[in-house]
C-alpha cells in the first residue's frame, strides 16, 4: 500500500512538473503556475521525507541484524507502518528464530557430545584396565592355584565380550547416524517375531527369576519393516527390562493393535524412572546412575539405538514410569496400508 501511494505520488510529481514548463509565465496563468509550483515542492518534501524514513529504518534493522549475528539471537525487529518493508522484517525475524533454534540445539548437541565422549571413555577404560590387571595377574602367577587362574580367565573372558559388545554398538550408532545401515523391508508378522523374541532371552529371564506375564495376538499381526530392525529394538528392550526391573521378578510383553499401528509394551516393576528423567532416557549413553557400572547396567546405547531404528520404520517410541509399580517402554509400527499416509 505505501508503494503504490509513493508511486501517485511520482507521477503527480511528474505531471505537475509538466505543467509548470508548460504553461508560460505571464499576468493571467502566473497564480495557476506558482501553484502548481508550490504543490510540486511539497511533493518532494513529503517523498524525501519518506526516503529518511526509510533509511532510518533500514539503519535500525541493519543495526538488530547485527546483534544476532553478533550472537544475540533474541533480538527482533519491530514493524513499521510500511506494509513492504514488514514483509521483509517478518522473514528476518522467522531467520532469526531459526537461528536461535540451531544455536540452542548446536549447544545441546555439544554438552551431548562432551558427557558421550567421557562415558565412552569411562566404561572402555574400566574393564580394560582390569582386563589388563588379571592378564598381569597371570603372567606374574600371582594365581595360587589352577581354579584361580580358571577364574581369572573367565572374569577376563567376560570383561572381554562385555567390551567388545559396547564397541559394536558404538560401531552401530555411528551407521545410523551415517544412514550406513540400510533397511531391507518386507512383510513381517509382528506376533511371530515377538514371540521369537522372548524364547531367546528364556534362560536368562530363569536365570534371573523373572515370571513372564506375555499378551501377544495368535492372528498375524502384519507389518512392513526391517526383520534385523525389529529383532533389535525388542531385544534392547527385553534387555533394559531385565538390567532395571529384575528386583520387580516380572516382565510383560503385550502386543495390542490400534486403528492405524500395532504397539508392543514392555514392562517391569522394577526401580523405575523419576518423571525429571523420563525425556533422557533415549539419549545416548544416558544411565539414570551415573556410577552404575556398565556390566550391570548395559551400555547407554541400547535406549538410543532403539529409538533410530523405531524411526526409520517409520514408527515412534516412548516411555512411562511409575516406581516400583510398573515402567513401560513400547514402541509401533503403522500398518502397512497406513505405512506413507
């Protein structure tokens, strides 16, 4: 709108302009051309007055775009009655914002990175340096007897895979987080699987005294994903169950279908999760107890892993907790007919 009154303005500017070299200077026409005169004058005035204006503004906007370059990323610019320039002060401020965002979220990303690096650290340094104290142990013969050295092996040899299993999924977050780790969907039966699932971890929910309260379909409960995908996720979430509510001695699995997905819910009753540290619990190495130590309380990564691989199965993952009465991890995955909707 103020555009279009600027450029009235010109054109009247303009044709007055005219008129004035137009009409001769002479007793009759002198009133009209000193008029025309006076209106042109005035024109330009009110258009240079404009061109300040916005100079001005423009100076000022120049001057809060400096300060979110500067890292000031709360600032914004404010609107004006120039309806063509808040237009573009609305964009800047949406860039602004998204600035901020990226700011908050490369800050996140950093303490992120900083407490994974030192976790890392912390539970590859641990069992190493005792796997290098009882190798010396036996090197040294400092074993009194043929059964203390067999024990010393088997600590070593437990230490060993415990190690080598936190490097795998080391290996395996930095795949997914290179998109290296490709999906081959096909056509799974989602009750079938789950229940592949727990036969597998039998003899160590036995051997941990755990009863099983299990709800799964006898129907197929049909999904589109990856099998290695699928069998991962339930497996770290059998495991998680079993490290944190073992103390509860139950586990339940219930697979239940919805409207639009199939949900599998894994639970326990064990310690839980205090509600302050409900949105962690999926961050990568992330422990409730930052002492705990990993051959008892897994890795940080298996929470994270599951929840990417959830992802790109175009599912989502999520947690609820009471202490001591039941904490539930589940995950879904859409239909097949709804997978892309």
């Amino acid at each position: 709108m103020k555009t279009d009154k600027i450029l009235v303005l010109i054109i009247l500017q303009i044709i007055l302009s005219c008129g004035i070299f137009m009409i001769d200077f002479d007793d009759n026409l002198g009133l009209l051309k000193g008029s025309l005169f006076i209106a042109f004058m005035l024109i330009t005035c009110i258009l240079l007055l404009r061109r300040f204006k916005f100079v001005t503004n423009l100076k000022l906007m120049t001057v809060e775009l400096r300060r979110a370059i500067d890292g000031n990323v709360n600032t914004r610019l404010l609107t004006n009655n120039d309806h063509s320039m808040n237009e573009v002060i609305f964009s800047m401020n949406e860039l602004i914002e998204q600035l901020e965002k990226i700011q908050v979220q490369a800050i996140h990303s950093q303490a992120v990175r900083k407490r994974l690096l030192s976790s890392i650290s912390h539970d590859i340094r641990t069992p190493l340096t005792s796997i290098i104290g009882y190798v010396d142990a036996l090197k040294d013969d400092i074993a009194a007897s043929e059964a203390e050295k067999q024990k010393y092996i088997e600590i070593i040899s437990r230490k060993s895979n415990g190690l080598k299993q936190l490097i795998d999924e080391i290996f395996n977050m930095a795949k997914l987080d290179a998109d290296e780790m490709p999906l081959k969907e096909e056509m799974l039966d989602f009750a079938e699987m789950t229940r592949e699932s727990v036969i597998e971890f039998l003899p160590v929910l036995k051997q941990a005294d755990m009863e099983m309260k299990i709800t799964i379909p006898e129907k197929s409960c049909c999904i589109i994903a990856d099998r290695l995908s699928i069998m991962r996720i339930i497996g770290n979430l059998i495991k998680n169950a079993i490290h944190y509510g073992k103390v509860g001695k139950v586990l339940g699995i219930e697979l239940i279908e919805t409207d639009r997905d199939y949900q599998l819910n894994i639970w326990d009753q064990g310690q839980g999760i205090a509600e302050d540290e409900l949105d962690n619990v999926f961050e990568r190495m992330y422990r409730s107890d930052p002492s705990r130590n990993p051959s008892y309380g897994g890795s940080g990564l298996g929470l994270a892993i599951a929840k990417a691989l959830v992802e790109k199965n175009g599912g989502r993952i999520w947690v609820e907790s009471v202490p001591w009465e039941k904490t539930t991890f589940g995950f879904s995955i859409p239909k097949p007919d709804l997978r892309n909707n």
